[in-house]
C-alpha cells in the first residue's frame, strides 16, 4: 500500500473528467450570455434528458468495473451468455430510440443524431471505467483533453458561422464515435493483455449481479436527488422564481468529480490489494482520503461562504442577487463532502445499505421541502437537501463501522479535521476583516481566490509529507 498510489490513481482519475467538465461549464456560460433564452432552453434540453437517461443505459457497469481486478473482470466477460449481451443491447437500443424520439419531437433534429450519440455515449462511458482500471491514464488523458478542446472549438465556431442543434449534434458525434474508437481500441489491446493473467479474487455470481443491480439503481437515485428539488420547484412556483432557485442550488463544479475520483481510486487500490488485509487497508486508505480531501473542500468551503455572494452576482448579474441566500444554505453541505462514505460498502458488496441510505436520503428531503419552504422560503428548500444529506452520511458511517467491526470515529480523522476547520476559519475571518477595509469588492475576491489556492496547495504537500513518513 504504496503512498503516493491513492494521490496518484486520484490525480489521475479527476484529471481524465476534468477536462470535458471545464469544456462544457465554459460553453454553458458563453451560450447563456449570447443565445436566446428559447434557444438555449432547446441546447440544455438535448444534455438534460441525455444525462438523466445516461445511468439506465450504464445500468451500473462503470461503477461495478472498479471493484475488481483486471484479470477478474476478463473473466468475469468471458462468463456472461451471449444471449445476456443481446438483451443489454436491446435495451440500450430501446432507450438510445425513446430518447432520439424525444429529441425529434422538441429540437426538430434528425432521429439518428440523438439515437446514436446516446449509444456511443454509453459505450464511452463504459470504455472509459475500463481503462480507468486497466490504468490507462496517458490514453484517456490526452484522448480527453483533445476532444475537450475540439468540444469547444465547434460549439464556438458554430455560434458565429450559422448556428443550428441539428449542425452542432452532428458534429459533436463525429466526434464522439471518434473518441469511441480510441478507447474501444484501447481497451481491447488490454483486454488481451490482462486476458491470461492470474487472480485470487473469488465472488459468487449471484453476489456481483446483486451488487450490480444495486449500483445501477444507486445511480439513477442520485441523478433523481440531484433534480428533484428543481423539478418540484419548477412545477410549484413561477419560472422566474425557478430560475433563482436553479442558479442558486447548483453543485460546486468539479467537486462531486474530485469526490468520485477519490472514491474510484481507493476502489481500484484495495483491489489490487491483499485481501488478507483488506479491511485494516481499507480503514487506512479512507482516514487518508478524508485528509486529503479535507485540503481541498475546507479552503472551498470558507472561500465561498465568505466570497461565495459576490461571485455568483459576478457570474450571473444583479437579477440573480436572490439567489444568493439559497447559495449559502446549499453551500452548508460541503464539510461532509471531504468523505466518500459509499466506498467500503461497495467493495463488501453490501449495495442493498446503500440504496436503502439513498432512498431514505430522498424520501427525507421531499418530507422536509414542503416544512421547511413554509419556514425559510425557498433557501428552506435547500436547507432540507443538506439536512437529508448529513442523515444518509451518518447512515453510511454507522453501517461501516459495524462492518469493520471498529468504532466511527476509527473511520474519520476527526481530530485532523478539527484543526483543518479552525486553522482554515480563522485565516479567512483574518483576510476578510483586512481587506473589507483597504480593498474593493473585486480586489478582495480575487485576492481571497488567491488565497484558497494557496491554501489548498499548502495543506496537500504538508498532508502528502505526513503520510509518506507513515506508508513510504
């Protein structure tokens, strides 16, 4: 269990997703300043309807990929039934088809655009798990980062040069059979590698279609959490007040991201492990993943809650000033995002815990909306998602450490975190009273921007020198 392994495969991992995340998150702030309201309304429709039908096409294969070795999974393909590949097929054809459907009936765009950028998609996403275990990171790295870059560079041309959905999807599928076939490609070369190699991995069948089923459904829950309150929102109450709530509610970018990455790599870590120790392992590498994650989402976390109302109106304009209380309520759940409390449950093959804490998740936070709405208004709203969320993560830990038989606090630094918090808190408290009284409000944001990444880089070396003395 090698230091610097879980920084690495981490690095890694959040690199390969950053750069498409980046790519998009500037086109979605240049096509809302230029295009028309309805135009833009029609773009976001296309990726909104791909993303929420993306996990049911998955169903779960990318995020079961990660719990096992590469030898393991070779065989584990050569055992699946022809006929059980035939019906995956069917399936991801039917819905590739309903959501072609859907896209011809609002965009007017051809059927077979949406039909096929939908199945490529899939397969992408399914290569790309592949690969992350086959560690095939220069691929994906530089695969990613060019076709990131020809994202933009069409979606920017396009927009001066006769712009229309139907010219822009068929582009962006050109060019995403064309990043298919890297990583098919790719993927078949170590598939053939890996093909002879030995394991000492052994689960019943049963058990992996169990955790399958599981993970595929988790993931659909999450999607379904991360558009519930929006969906309620938009069906309630006027669009102008759905609009505020939409821009005020929205996830940190590339934070869930690092979280996944993180949660990925230990995954593929304790699988390369020995499962002799593989528990003793796995409360060692998460106390270390909460201290690193720690670095970065603390120093996030005091930035935008005392810069957070700033930015947001320098993003989105004064109309959206409203937004703000609802961005500060949302914000309060970020501390519990320094832990990814799914990850030994889903290595123990326990997906039943998990859906039961993500459906109780869910079902508490529409309990809360309504209450809570009565209360605070539409940063109740929020404030119920972000008590939800500290529930279900209590819920994980405990079930954790019965598992492991140790107590919860085994599991979290906690003590780590506690200096973190008030080393963090106090330098910000310190900046913000300086500058509040010699700098203007622009000055002071990206002064306060400056100091978080100097925070953040600061506390990771510091972090990455503690453990290299602890696991050299």
């Amino acid at each position: 269990m090698k230091n610097n392994t879980l920084f690495s495969n981490s690095f890694f991992i959040f690199i390969i997703r950053f750069f498409p995340s980046l790519a998009n998150l500037l086109v979605v702030i240049w096509y809302s300043r230029q295009l028309p309201q309805a135009t833009y309304g029609n773009y976001q429709h296309f990726w909104i309807q791909l993303y929420v039908l993306a996990p049911l096409t998955c169903m779960g294969i990318h995020v079961l990929a990660v719990n096992y070795r590469p030898a393991f999974i070779m065989k584990l393909l050569t055992s699946i039934k022809a006929r059980q590949y035939v019906f995956y097929a069917l399936w991801v054809l039917i819905l590739s088809g309903v959501f072609a459907l859907l896209q011809c009936d609002a965009l007017r765009i051809s059927f077979m655009v949406p039909f096929l950028f939908l199945l490529c998609y899939t397969l992408v996403v399914i290569f790309e798990s592949f690969l992350i275990v086959f560690r095939s990171y220069q691929w994906l790295v530089a695969t990613n980062i060019i076709y990131s870059a020809v994202f933009f560079a069409i979606h920017w041309y396009l927009l001066g040069h006769s712009f229309s959905l139907q010219t822009l999807f068929t582009y962006l599928l050109i060019f995403t059979v064309l990043r298919l076939c890297v990583y098919s490609s790719v993927a078949i070369a170590k598939m053939q590698q890996y093909g002879e190699e030995e394991h000492d991995e052994e689960y019943k069948i049963s058990k992996i279609r169990e955790l399958w089923l599981h993970l595929g459904l988790y993931d659909v829950t999450q999607v379904l959490f991360g558009s519930i309150d929006k969906f309620v929102i938009s069906l309630a109450l006027s669009a102008q007040l759905s609009a505020i709530y939409y821009n005020g509610s929205q996830p940190i970018p590339f934070l869930p991201m690092l979280l996944g990455a993180a949660g990925s790599a230990v995954l593929i870590q304790l699988a390369r492990g020995s499962k002799k120790n593989e528990k003793a392992d796995g409360i060692q590498l998460m106390n270390q993943l909460g201290r690193v994650l720690s670095c970065i989402i603390f120093p996030a976390f005091f930035f935008l809650f005392f810069y957070g109302a700033p930015l947001l109106i320098g993003l989105l304009g004064d109309k959206y000033r409203p937004a703000v209380p609802i961005f500060m309520v949302s914000l309060l759940v970020l501390p519990v995002r320094a832990y990814h409390f799914t990850t030994i449950l889903q290595r123990m093959h326990k997906g039943s815990i998990i859906n039961i804490g993500s459906i109780g998740d869910l079902l508490l936070a529409c309990a809360l909306i309504y209450p809570l709405y009565i209360w605070k208004g539409l940063p109740g709203v929020a404030l119920s998602f972000v008590i939800s969320t500290y529930a279900q993560a209590a819920f994980y830990l405990f079930y954790t450490a019965k598992l492991l038989e140790v107590s919860m606090l085994k599991l979290i630094p906690y003590a780590n975190w506690l200096i973190k918090l008030i080393v963090f808190a106090t330098l910000f408290i310190g900046i913000r009273y300086v500058c509040d009284q010699r700098f203007t409000a622009d000055i002071q944001l990206i002064l306060g921007g400056a100091v978080m990444v100097v925070m953040v880089g600061v506390s990771l070396l510091i972090e990455y020198k503690k453990q290299k003395k602890v696991w050299p």
